[in-house]
C-alpha cells in the first residue's frame, strides 16, 4: 500500500477515496435537484392548466345563464343539464388540482428542502415520488456508510487499528477546545524494534507492533486517547492527571512492560520506553510533544524500559 508523504500520513487511496465520495455525492444531489425541479415546473403547469379549464367553464355556465336570461322560451330542463354538466366538471378540475398540489408539488418542496439539507427524502406523494425518494435514500445511506467508513480509516492506523497522528491530533485539540485542560501526554517506544525486525523479520515486527496495541488498548481508561505516532512510536493522552499522580503514571508504564515481557506466540519479549509531560493541555501541541519526547530521550539514554517525566523546571525525574 502507497502512503501520502504529507504530515498526517494519510493513506494516499483513503484521501482518493474521500474525494471520490464527496463527488459522488455532489453529482447525486445534483440529479435529484434537477429531477426534483423538473417536477416542480410539470405540477405547476398542470395546476395552471386545471386553473384555466375552471375559468372557462365558469365562462360557459354564465353564458349558459346570460342565454336563459335574455331567451326564455329556451328550454329549462336543457339548460339545467348543462350547467350541472359543467359544475361536475368544474368540481373535477378542482379535485384534480388539489390532488396534484398535495400529491406532487407540497412533496417536491418538502423534497427541496430535505436535500439543502442533506437530509432523508419522505417517501410520500405519487408512485414516481415514493419511488424517487426511495433511490435517493438507499444512495444517501450508502455514501454514509462509505464516508464513515472512508473517515474511520483516515483517522486510524492501519496495522493496529489505534488513531494515527492525525486522527489522534484532531481529537486532542478538540478536546482542548472544550477546556479539559489538566493531563499527562506520553510518548512510548518499542525498545530495540529494529533488532526484532532484523532478528524475525518485518512480519514478526508487525505482529509485535499489533501486540503492543492490543495490550495498550486495554491498560488504559475508556477516556483515555491512544494511538501510534509513527513506526514503533505509541502515543496517549490521559486527562485529569495532575503532578500528584506522578506515580500512578509510573506504575501503569511499569505494569505495561511486565505485560510485555511475557513473550507471546510468536513474538519475543517486548519492552518499552516512555516520556511524560504532565501539564495544561491548552499549551501547543508541538510544544506539548517536545518536552515528552525530550523525556524519552533522557530514558532511552540511561537504560531503556523504564519511564521518565518531564519536569517544569527542565529537569527530568
């Protein structure tokens, strides 16, 4: 699989995909637009159309009247006749507009307006509508589907299933929009990743990468954010950690590795490393990886497996 080199890291087919889909979209909404519009003209000029023949035969029956009016040895019965002939036809007319006003044009404005929208169309009005407003539906719940699906795999990794750096950022920074200001960001590294793959192979590596996420998955909250930054770099945001909870952090670092040090099958034991900032999560997020990352280096460089957190004053503990 090709990967876009931009800085989320996207998969190049996903973003094709995505674009592919909103232009789908856009031809489709277009089609029923001009369906939708067509119909809208067609009910108008038959309602027109029944509005004119009214006319008229409201024009015949009053020369019919104006007739008796001024013959009256025309017969009364005939003229009778007629004009009952002429309001049936007239009631019918009437009828007739109605019914195409309730069964064609309210449903085609109510479709304009279920489509500026974005919305389900109401399977209402005339077989052609019902049938219209059905294959719009089945569309729009198919590019739905195809969207959440499309959008799922651009803000997840592929290999491990856990967010990738762009889906992870997005969720960061809308969470710190919303002011859930106080957490610790760490930053974890597989240790010696590139002797298991050199040692195993690239498969074996993959495996081990999807086993650290796994075992990640499940070692932290529910409210927690996880997701792997890139190669064998995790990353994770856990709010509402302050200072005082410096060992609590340590100690799930410490849980995480004896986890992975019970080798799986068909993956050696694993170890990590991790750095920690603990602070205001409205602080950038460049600045926020930074100083855990610089906590990372500083473990990496006394010993690996182990964790360190990034202190204020620039001194790692």
């Amino acid at each position: 699989m090709m990967y876009n080199k931009g800085k989320l890291g996207f998969p190049e087919n996903i973003l094709n995909g995505v674009l592919a889909l909103q232009e789908n979209i856009e031809h489709k909404r277009e089609d029923t637009e001009k369906e939708q519009k067509a119909g809208i003209r067609l009910g108008r000029l038959c309602v027109f159309v029944c509005v004119v023949i009214a006319f008229l035969v409201l024009f015949c029956m009053a020369a019919l009247w104006r007739a008796l009016g001024r013959n009256p040895e025309l017969p009364g019965d005939l003229l009778w006749i007629q004009c009952l002939w002429l309001a049936g036809i007239l009631a019918a007319v009437i009828f007739l507009a109605v019914i195409i006003y309730r069964q064609v044009i309210r449903v085609l404005l109510d479709f304009e307006n279920s489509i500026s929208n974005n919305a389900r169309l109401a399977e209402d009005g005339v077989y052609e509508l019902r049938r219209l407003a059905r294959t719009h539906n089945a569309s729009l719940e198919q590019s739905r589907r195809l969207e959440r699906s499309l959008r799922s795999k651009a803000d997840h990794d592929v290999l491990t299933g856990l967010f990738n750096r762009g889906g992870f950022k997005v969720l960061f920074e809308k969470a710190a929009r919303q002011g859930e200001g106080q957490g610790a960001f760490m930053i974890m590294d597989v240790d010696c990743f590139k002797d298991i793959n050199d040692t195993y192979g690239h498969a074996t590596g993959d495996l081990a990468l999807q086993h650290v996420a796994n075992i990640l998955r499940e070692s932290f909250r529910s409210g927690d954010l996880v997701g792997r930054y890139g190669g064998d770099e995790f990353i994770t945001w856990m709010p509402g950690i302050s200072q005082e909870h410096a060992e609590y952090v340590s100690n799930r670092v410490r849980s995480l590795n004896q986890k992975l040090a019970a080798a799986a099958e068909g993956i050696p034991a694993l170890s990590i490393s991790a750095g920690v900032f603990i602070g205001n999560k409205q602080m950038e997020f460049s600045e926020i990886f930074r100083r855990a990352d610089k906590a990372l280096y500083f473990v990496k460089e006394h010993g690996r497996q182990g964790c360190c957190i990034y202190d204020q004053s620039e001194v790692i503990r």
